[in-house]
C-alpha cells in the first residue's frame, strides 16, 4: 500500500527519494516522507560544499539529521557524492594539481570515515563524463589531476568505509548506445578487471518524457549488472510525470535483478529542482499523483 513497502516485496528492494533537510521541518512532507520511502539521499547536504565549507573544517549538522531520521525509521540511506567537479567549496574551486588531489582524498576520507557504517551506498563521483558523441571525460580541475582520479576516490573510500556498496553516478547514461553511456560502460568494464573496488553504477534517470524514456533502457540496465555490479536509478523525475514512462521506468527495474531500487529527486512537484515541470509523484498539495499510482501498481504486479 506504500512505495517503500511494495519495493520491499520485490526482492527486498527500495523506493526512495531525496530529501531537503530543512523541509523535515514541514508536517506535511514529513509525513509523506515516513510514509511512503525506505530510502533517502541528501538533495544538498552531503555535498562537498555542505560539509566542508572551509578546508579542514566539516559541518556535518545537516547531514547527520538526515541520516537520524531514516536510520530510526528503517530507512536506507544513500551518500551524495563523495568528489564532483560541481558544489566545491571555493577554496577546493582554485585548486589543482597533488594539493587539489590530496584535498579531495582527504575529503573522501574524512566523510566516509564520519558516516562508517551508517551509509549503504556512496556516490563516490559523481559525474565525471562528457555530454555527446566524444565519449571522454569531461574536462575539470580533478580530471586535470590525473586520469586515476576516479579509482584513485573508489580505493580512498573502500578503506575508510569497506562496508558501503561504491558506486559511480551520472545523468544522460540511460540509453545504451549513447557515446556517454559506452563509456561509462567501458570504465566500470575496465575497474572491475583490475580490481578497482566498484560495486555499483546509479543511473541518475532525469527524464525529459514522451519518447525521450530510451526504449533500451533495460538493456543498459542489464548490460551493467552483467559486469558484476548492481544498478540504482538514483535521481528519477520525468517532465509532466507521464504514467507510462514512471511504469516503464518500474518494470525495467524490477526485470533485472541486480536493479536495487528507484529513488525519486523529491517527494512533491513544489519540492523539486524542476518544479515548473511537474515531474514527481506528489502535487504541490501532497496529493497522489496518476503516475503514483501507475509506480504503485507497477511494484504490485512485478
Ligand atoms: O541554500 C542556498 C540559499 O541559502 C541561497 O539563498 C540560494 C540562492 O541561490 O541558494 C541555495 O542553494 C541552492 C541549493 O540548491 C538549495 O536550494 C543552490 O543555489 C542550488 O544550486 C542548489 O541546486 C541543487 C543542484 O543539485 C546543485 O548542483 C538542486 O537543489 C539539486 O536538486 C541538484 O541535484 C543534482 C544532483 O546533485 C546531481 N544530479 C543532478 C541533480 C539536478 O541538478
């Protein structure tokens, strides 16, 4: 009768969203919140610049009251993100070169140390590949580092954290004969030969609707678990929120056993980052949404 609850039923899978911590504040989202998620992610607070705002000082106020809440419910919760080229503080913002590296190690270290135990998913990077037809990375002051930069976060937080599945996030890696999805692809191909410790890739899933939802969506799915690792969809909303793209986006999930768990990027229209494109579950009232109800259905008959 609740997402969370029928996701559990299949396999013990998720259905989460992200939170804004200062929202918890809020009666009516808060009860949207515990009733219908087993899962949550940070919207911001776990960001680089949320927790480190000045170098070698951390505020992890925030983030610990969000993973109070969901522990105490029962709620898993997912870490977002350990290194992105995005949300630095300014002073990591000018940094280059081993002093930039060794900051961002430390980083990966001292939050992933902080939350040992508490966190069952990482996004160590977040990110990290070009948009279009190069299949490279895209260009950043961490890229500039070195190309090891990646493997070098993933081995920096399998050892302040070995308990935390680590996985590697971005956008437009939905439709499998993308450029960015290949390459996506061919790293994690890559990491999993020499042993770099990666156990998950997550989808971020921002969907722009109609014929935009990849109809191979569940062969990029499938075509990353068979390299050994699990798949989140980490970030999902989709423009008007159509019903049949939500239960498409369902129904691939639930077809691919490695498929973990959907986690939505907001609980209602008015919470989200794209609030003028009414792409979640919940109006602005925290009403239930047709495409609730398709997702509710989806989870139901899987
Ligand atoms: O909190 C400040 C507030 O004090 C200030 O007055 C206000 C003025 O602009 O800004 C507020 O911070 C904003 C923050 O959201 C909280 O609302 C930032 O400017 C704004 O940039 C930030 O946007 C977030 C964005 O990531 C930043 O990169 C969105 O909420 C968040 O939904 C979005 O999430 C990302 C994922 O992390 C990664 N994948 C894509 C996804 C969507 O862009």
């Amino acid at each position: 009768s609740t997402l969370g609850a029928s996701a559990a039923e299949q396999g013990g899978r998720y259905f989460g969203t992200a939170v804004a911590v200062n929202r918890l504040n809020d009666s009516a989202y808060t009860t949207i919140l515990n009733r219908e998620f087993n899962q949550v992610t940070a919207e911001n607070e776990m960001k680089i610049d949320a927790l480190q705002p000045n170098q070698g000082q951390f505020n992890f106020g925030n983030g610990d009251r969000l993973v109070q809440h969901a522990r105490s419910r029962g709620m898993q919760v997912r870490g977002h993100t350990l290194a992105w080229h995005s949300q630095q503080p300014g002073w990591m913002q000018n940094m280059s070169g081993t002093t930039l590296r060794n900051a961002m190690l430390n980083h990966v270290t001292q939050v992933a140390t902080h939350y040992r135990g508490q966190i069952a998913w990482w996004d160590v990077v977040n990110e990290a590949f070009q948009d279009g037809s190069s299949g490279a990375r895209r260009d950043s002051n961490l890229q500039r580092t070195g190309n090891d930069w990646i493997e070098a976060a993933f081995r920096a937080a399998r050892q302040a954290d070995p308990n935390a599945q680590l996985c590697y996030n971005d956008y437009n890696i939905d439709n499998w004969t993308d450029a960015k999805t290949q390459a996506v692809y061919r790293m994690v191909q890559d990491f999993k030969n020499r042993g770099v410790p990666i156990d998950c890739v997550g989808l971020q899933s921002h969907f722009t609707g109609g014929s935009n939802y990849p109809s191979n969506y569940r062969t990029t799915l499938s075509s990353f678990a068979a390299l050994g690792v699990d798949v989140h969809i980490t970030e999902l909303d989709i423009r008007n929120a159509p019903s049949d793209a939500y239960r498409n986006v369902v129904n691939d999930c639930l077809a691919v056993s490695r498929c973990k768990g959907i986690t939505v990027w907001g609980i209602r229209d008015s919470d989200s980052w794209r609030s003028n494109e009414s792409p979640l579950l919940f109006d602005g009232n925290g009403n239930k949404k047709a495409a609730y109800n398709a997702v509710l259905t989806a989870l139901n008959s899987g």
